[in-house]
C-alpha cells in the first residue's frame, strides 16, 4: 500500500530533533546552539536554502552552517538566489555541500569562478531569480529553508523588516512541501510591527548574535560620476526615453542609469519631459532617485528590496513606495521581477561584454558574476498582452514581415555601456568569455546574460544604435561596431555602411540629437556628492559610514 | 612619456574669433587641453604628450575623427593627458572647439 504521508512524518522526525534544542518557550533557539540545531535538523544530501538574496544574508545561519560536523552534515544540494557571503562558498570545501543552483554572486564572482574550475562546486545551473524561485515550487523544492528577519514573536510571527526580499518566496515553497524553516532574527520581541511571515510557518526561530548583514548594494556616490557617464545619461534621455515616451521602467545598478536619475530635474525639466516619462518604477530604493521624487517626477516605486539607510525617507513618503501599516517598506523581489517582466516598457542597464551580433554577459575567465534579475527585465515577455504606446512604437519598427494587424509589441531593452570598462578592458569583443567558460568547465548552456534577439537598443558615449531597425545580420554588426568607439571592435567598422546607418537614424551621434558637449558636465546634476542626496531628502536618508566623506 | 603631433588640413575654419581656450585638468583619467588660434585657416595641429606609451594609433584615430567632427581650422591644440580614456579625450576636444567658437 502507497505511503502518501512518508514526507510529512520525515518532517516531524525532523522537527522533534530540532525540539530538543530549544531555549524555554516557543520556538526560540539561542545563537549558540544554532550548529547543534542544524546537525539535529539537516540530513545528507537535503536541498537546503541558506537565503542569500540580493542585500539580506542569513549570515548567523551561515556561519552555523559552515560550522556543521562534516561527517553529519555532507553532500548539501544549496538552492540559493545569492552566492555573497564568504561562508556560502566555505561549505563546498570542506564536503558540507556539493551541488549548487544560484542566480547572483557578484562579491564572490572570482572565487566562484576558481571552485567551478577546480570541480569543488557541482554546478546545476545560472538562473534568473524567476527562473530559481519557480524551479523552487517544481523540482528543487527545499527540504530546509535557513532565512533572516529583523524580529520575531516567541510563535514565530516575523517581521522581515524592509527587506522582505525573497523571504516570502523561499517560506512558501518549503513549508507547504514537507520543509523546515528555520528563522535568524536580530531580536525576539512580544509583539512584532507587522506579521510579513504568519508564525505557523516558521519552525524554529533563531536569536541571532548580531543584527544581520545588508549589503547597501544600491548607491552611487554622485562624486564618482564622469562626463562621459553624464553625456551617455543625456543621450538616453533624449534619445530613447523621450522619443519613446517611456513612463513605466527598470534601471540596473550602475554609474550610467545612476546618471540618468540624477539628470531628471534638471535636464529632463529643460526637455520639458516631467510627468511624460520616468513616472513608474520598479526599483530598490535608489539613492539617487531622492532628487527626482522630491521635484515631483515619480509617483509610484515598487521594491525588491530595501536599501541601506533608506528607511526613514520612506516611512516619509508612503505615495510613493509600497509601506504597510506600521510604516515600513514592503519589498518583495518575486513580485517586483514580475512588475519588471510584464508591466514595464523598458528596461536599461549595464553589462561587461557585448558582442557583435549584441549578446551581453558579465561572465568574464576570472568572474562568474551570475545574473540576478536582469535576464528577468531584460528580456520581452512574450505572454504580454496589453498595449501602451512605448511597446506599439518599438513593436512598429522591429516588424519587417507579417500582417500589421497581427503586430504585437516590444519591450525596450536597451545596453548603456562606455565603450572601456575599468582598466581600459574593452566592452565589445568578438566572442564572450562565457562561451570560453561554459567549454572549460563543460556546461551545456553557455551564461549569457541578455540574448541578442532581446535587446533593441546600446548607447554609448559614441551614440545609440538602434537594433529594431537593422534588417539583417550585417547591418546589425556594423550599427553595433557603429556605436563602439575605439575599441577593436569600432575601429574594425566599415565606415561607409556605419555613415549609411546614420543616415537612416539607426545610429545617432550626440550632434544628430541636438547634444551640446559643452552640457555634459557635472554642474548638470541634480546632486554633486552623497551629502547633497541627504540635503535634497530633507535630512531623512542615512547614508552608511563608508559613503560620509564630509 | 610619449611625444606625439599629428597635422590635418581642414576644409574651413573653426568659426568663432575667441583667440585660445583651455578645458580640462591634469589628474588621473583626464586630461588638459589648450587651443591656440595661431594656424592658417586650414590648418590644424594636435600635439600631445602622454605618460602611457604605445597608444599612437588610437591617439591619431581619436583625433582624425575629431577634426572631421569639428574642422577646426586654424587651430592649435596641445594636450597635457594623465592617461585619459579615448572617449574622455573625444569629449574634451569637442568641448574645447565649443569654447572656441563661444
């Protein structure tokens, strides 16, 4: 006869191991007895999520985690949207764990790189966070979820604080399936703010020893921005965000979209833009949007997640971002990628390596930086089906073929890239490094970030190349050699073909869209440094400690 | 150090009658540059000197596109780099012929 109940009475063997550890009452477990915990609850070969997101760690549990008895605790399969810690890798080493599916590792992008090459790491797959959270409720469901939280009740109720992140998401894949959830909180309180987690999902709640890590993966210091990033930022502003009417967005992270925010009050008001573009976000809470939302440009953000010294500012605007009812933000980064996927016309960020025909990836030989959600937002979803202007107009010019009345839209994805990264490595190249990497350590699917038939548009300092317009392979490598200034790659243009190319509007220089050089300077800025960000904010945003230069 | 002077014929000249501009400073990842209303009006010179060596060719591509860009005839324009980027060095040259021409 079937067993249909053999997960869930492993689940209870599990939870009355884990009992025995307890502190008193409820679910409390005390930092110091959180190994023991582990080594009581875990079982080899359990897929395990240590949540790592994009700013919240679970760094306690890490830490007990590594600390685990190798001969109990072995051959962990991690499920885990971030690779961030130095903990999350230090488990593959010593046997802890052996098999990973993840989708982000920046800070430990070169170490990453070096295990994947040495064979310590058994490597499933690079996801997108859509992609991982869905495989979460398909075939890598966890036995055991290790999460963070700012404070919960003696039951288990869990504030998440701002950064919910991707808490929701990792709970409600392990717990309705069989899985333990086991919380680290920075306090036990009697009674938490708001419930963002219900208690009865929550089976043991570990008293942390320090509050945990957030990494403030968002702000850029306006002190750190070049012409050459302001004179991009315009370009796109007039020549993509205007042109299009672009109202809805995604912005990456880096010093270009950093820019463009910056330049919304004051460029963006010359161009008589405000209230026409750049109105609804999905977006952490970006430093450098204070200056636009201040000046009335924005009326609606919603978040992934928090940022670091953020959170009074917005407990002071509840207009504008998503806050529950004790005033904090909620953040939720499934949602939010779901708001960037389907509800937004376009999405603009940066990359490492473009290539001839536009793939794009950060994967370089010595770094494995991973995705995060930009393949999510970079990308044109296929099952939209509602019509806005932006998305009609980009649908227009990339239909050649086919019945117009059958034409559907496109999302905006659109490369913003100075032609030299740091150390003039050169962003164009003839080949990625992914491909180089995907052969050395044999994966199937070589980790490119954007495909090629996503992306629409790249901007340069050099101009923007329109990739809707190309209508075939070598027009589309040479509008992309077109836009790619001095590096190999550009100066291997054709230069008649590239003159043919402007003529037609599929590249514009800076002085084909009316750009005055002499603009590009950094009086432009909203904000000049971080203490004018805090100026602009009234006092309300708090910078951390290694952004007060003053 | 690397010395290096290229000259261009142009087809008019830079317009504008302001006699020289300066724009830029010497740091790291800039670069200063001086223009001097001296040539005939055909003529331009770029003189440059540079604490990176070997990059000649992208040095002469930058500035060939420049005065294609600008025709700024009559003008002589000497740069003191601190080992500035290519589109750094595109941008300032353009800035500095608006000066010219303001």
């Amino acid at each position: 006869m079937a067993d249909w109940r053999g997960d869930r009475q492993a689940r209870d063997a599990r939870l009355d191991a884990g009992r025995a550890h307890l502190a008193g009452r409820g679910k409390v477990v005390a930092a110091q007895a959180a190994v023991d915990l582990l080594e009581a609850v875990l079982r080899p070969g359990d897929r395990v999520c240590l949540e790592g997101d994009n700013q919240k760690q679970a760094d306690c549990l890490a830490r007990a985690l590594s600390a685990c008895d190798p001969g109990r605790v072995h051959d962990l399969h991690m499920v885990q949207s971030g690779i961030v810690l130095p903990e999350h890798l230090d488990v593959f080493e010593t046997g802890i764990a052996r098999r990973l599916d993840y989708s982000y590792s920046g800070p430990q992008g070169a170490r990453i790189a070096r295990m994947l090459y040495g064979g310590q790491i058994q490597l499933g797959a690079v996801h997108t966070y859509l992609e991982l959270f869905a495989r979460y409720f398909m075939d890598l469901t966890p036995n055991v979820a290790l999460i963070a939280g700012v404070c919960a009740d003696r039951d288990g109720n869990l504030y998440t604080g701002p950064n919910t992140e991707d808490t929701p998401t990792v709970v409600e894949a392990t717990h309705f399936k069989n899985g333990v959830v086991i919380a680290q909180v920075n306090e036990i309180v009697d009674r938490v703010p708001r419930v963002d987690i219900p208690g009865d999902r929550i089976d043991f709640v570990v008293a942390a020893d320090k509050p945990f890590y957030v990494e403030p993966l968002f702000t850029r210091d306006p002190g750190a921005m070049t012409e050459t990033q302001i004179l991009i930022a315009m370009m796109a502003i007039k020549g993509i965000y205007a042109e299009y009417g672009i109202r809805r967005l995604n912005h990456g992270i880096g010093f270009g979209t950093a820019a463009i925010e910056l330049l919304l009050p004051t460029y963006g008001e010359r161009l008589g833009l405000k209230g026409k573009i750049a109105t609804h976000w999905a977006l952490n809470p970006h430093p450098t949007l204070i200056p636009a939302i201040e000046s009335g440009w924005v009326e609606q953000i919603h978040c992934f997640g928090s940022e670091v010294g953020m959170d009074r500012y917005i407990r002071a605007r509840p207009d504008i971002f998503f806050t529950g009812s004790d005033g904090s933000l909620r953040s939720n980064r499934a949602f939010c990628q779901t708001a960037g996927l389907y509800a937004c016309d376009m999405f603009i960020g940066a990359t490492l390596q473009i290539d001839l025909m536009g793939h794009s990836s950060t994967v370089t030989q010595s770094r494995v930086a991973g995705f995060g959600g930009a393949p999510n937002m970079g990308s044109d979803p296929h099952g939209r089906r509602h019509p806005s202007d932006p998305w009609m107009k980009a649908g227009r010019e990339g239909q050649v073929v086919g019945d117009p009345a059958l034409m559907r839209g496109r999302k905006l994805v659109v490369q913003l890239v100075e032609t030299f990264g740091d150390k003039l490595v050169p962003t164009f190249v003839e080949r990625l490094d992914a491909l180089e990497l995907a052969r050395k350590i044999g994966l199937e699917l070589a980790p490119v970030m954007i495909y090629a038939d996503d992306v629409t548009h790249i901007v340069t300092e050099e101009g923007i190349a329109n990739l809707l317009l190309c209508r075939d392979a070598d027009e589309r490598e040479q509008a992309i050699r077109g836009v790619a200034g001095y590096t190999e790659v550009g100066r291997g243009r054709d230069r008649a073909k590239v003159e043919a190319l402007r003529a037609r509007g599929v590249i514009r220089r800076p002085e084909d869209l009316g750009i005055e050089p002499l603009d590009a300077d950094r009086s432009l800025l909203a904000a000049r440094s971080i203490k004018d960000l805090v100026h602009w904010s009234g006092g309300l945003y708090e910078p951390p400690a290694r952004f007060r230069n003053w | 150090m690397e010395s290096l002077t290229f000259r261009h014929t142009t087809k008019k000249p830079l317009p504008g009658a302001k006699p020289q501009a300066i724009t830029g400073v010497v740091a790291s990842g800039n670069l200063e540059v001086l223009l001097e209303r001296v040539l005939p009006p055909d003529a331009c010179e770029v003189a440059i000197e540079t604490p990176i060596t070997g990059y000649g060719p992208v040095w002469e591509a930058v500035v060939a596109d420049f005065v294609a860009r600008a025709e700024p005839g009559g003008i002589r324009i000497s740069i003191n780099d601190g080992g500035a980027r290519p589109d750094t060095v595109s941008l300032r040259l353009l800035q500095g012929a608006r000066l010219m021409e303001g």
